[in-house]
C-alpha cells in the first residue's frame, strides 16, 4: 500500500513525527515497498531514514 498524503500514515506516524519527518517517512516507505515487497520491512526502512536525518540534523547544529 503505497501512502498518497500524509493524512494517509498510520495514526502512530502522524502522532510520533513532525510534518517534515512524516514526508521523509512517506517518501522512504513508498519507495521500500517498491523495492521489498513487504510492509514490515518498508515501515523498518522508513523510520531508519527518518532517524538518520535526525542523527544528521543533530551533528550539524553541534
């Protein structure tokens, strides 16, 4: 299931993550269950890149 907006994301997504994040989120599971086929693996997918971009954000404001 490929997600259209970010109103279409899991309740847990919307309410964990900021409006940025979500679109990461979004954009990194679609593209996951394209290449894997499995939403659990996408979902994994998904929140690794949202926390690398955290981890990221974090190193350069340092």
């Amino acid at each position: 299931m490929l997600y259209q907006a970010n109103c279409d994301l899991p309740l847990e997504i919307r309410s964990r993550l900021s409006d940025a994040e979500q679109e990461l989120y979004r954009a990194a599971y679609n593209s996951a269950i394209h290449w894997y086929g499995k939403a659990s693996k996408a979902h994994q997918v998904a929140l690794s890149a949202v926390k690398m971009q955290a981890a990221m954000y974090r190193h350069q404001t340092i």
